[in-house]
C-alpha cells in the first residue's frame, strides 16, 4: 500500500485532522472493504487505542459527509462503511449478506435524478438485492 499522508487527505476536505478521524479514516483504509461501526470499534480496541463507541460514530460521519468514507445502508441493521476511490453501488444477497460492488455507470454522485418539488438532490444509492452466486449454488 503506498503511503498516504492520512491527515493531509483528511485537512483536504476542510476537516480538521483530529486524532480520532486520523486512526478511523487510517484503520478503514487499510482493512478494505464494507465494515459496520462495530467492526470499525473492534479494529480500534485491537490498536490498542481508546476512543469512546459515540465518538466512533460521529467520525464515520463526520468522514462520510466529505465523501472519504462511503455509506451505504444495506437495509435492517447496520450501514456499512468503506474507504472508496469511485462512488458505487452494492448488491446484498438475502441469505448470507454479502455485500458486492456494483459500478456506477457516472461514478460519480448523484448519478440518478428524481423530480421531488423543491429538494436539491445530491446523492443516490441503489441497493440490489437477491441471491448471491455462491448461495444460488448451494440451494
Ligand atoms: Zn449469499
Ligand atoms: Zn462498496
């Protein structure tokens, strides 16, 4: 993995670079892939830094609104969030809830429009749902 100033990539959002922004943003980063906040406390707590659950949560989305980290609500349970380059979509399979990457044909947001009276629309996400390839194996 090349290195990346973790608090110059976070002071270019226009964040200030905190401590616990730096060690979220840096954990998320190099773990890869969609993690819920608890799976993001647990990579904490194995750092052996302390940082309290609350503060936990304000960082991912202090993180998510300057686009660092991506959001995605997968449905009933936790959102997962991930360090992402192109803005995606995701498939959740119903059985195991895997979560997969789906390109966006824009890549970039919002990449679908909605006529809703008087709203600025800045985002969509498109959650895809079914069976996954190795569930729809197993049945
Ligand atoms: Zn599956
Ligand atoms: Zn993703």
């Amino acid at each position: 993995m090349p290195a990346v100033n973790t608090s110059q990539v976070i002071r270019g959002t226009g964040l200030r670079a905190t401590k616990p922004r730096i060690l979220v943003y840096g954990l998320l980063r190099d773990a890869g892939g969609h993690r819920t906040a608890d799976e993001v406390a647990g990579m904490v707590a194995d750092s052996g830094r302390r940082l309290p659950r609350a503060s936990i949560y304000n960082v991912l989305e202090d993180l998510s609104r300057v686009d660092l980290v991506m959001r995605a609500d997968r449905g009933p349970g936790s959102a997962i969030y991930e360090v992402a380059d192109t803005w995606h979509h995701h498939f959740v399979c119903r059985e195991c809830g895997r979560v997969t990457d789906v390109p966006c044909a824009i890549g970039s947001k919002p990449c679908l429009d909605a006529d809703v009276p008087g709203a600025v629309i800045d985002e969509a996400q498109i959650i895809f749902r079914g069976i996954c390839a190795s569930c729809t194996d197993r049945n």
